[in-house]
C-alpha cells in the first residue's frame, strides 16, 4: 500500500511541477515544449522497433540454421 501510494504521490509531483513549469514558460517555448511531448510516443515506438529489428538480427534463427526432418526413403 505504501508503495502504490508513494507512486502515486510522485506521479503527482511530476504533473505539478511539470505544469508550474508550463505555466511560466513564454507562449513561444511553450509551443516547443509541448510539440516535444507530443511527439516522444512516437520516437520511443521507432526506437523499440529499431531495438527489436537488432535483436531479431542479432538472436533470430536463420531458415538454414533450423533442422529439417528427413522423409524417409520410399521402397518402391
């Protein structure tokens, strides 16, 4: 319960600060700073794929590493 709450309470501290820090800023910075936010989702979505893209090229297995199973000789 403590740990929820402390969360919550630094979540809280984060938005007020964070919205202090708005509410001073120049109309002109303020346009910046938002455009910034606004696009950290995607920024953090590309360098996920990118980190994905690593490891599947880093530790993805290739067609030719995989077994194949062999038929069995037919007797005809």
């Amino acid at each position: 319960m403590k740990l929820i709450f402390g969360s919550l309470l630094f979540l809280a501290a984060v938005a007020t600060t964070g919205g202090l820090y708005l509410a001073i800023r120049k109309p002109a910075q303020k346009k910046v700073d938002l455009e910034k936010l606004l696009s950290l989702p995607s920024k953090i979505a590309q360098r996920l794929q990118r980190l994905g893209d690593y490891l599947v090229a880093r530790f993805g297995t290739k067609l030719t590493d995989q077994p194949t199973a062999e038929s069995p000789a037919r007797t005809a």
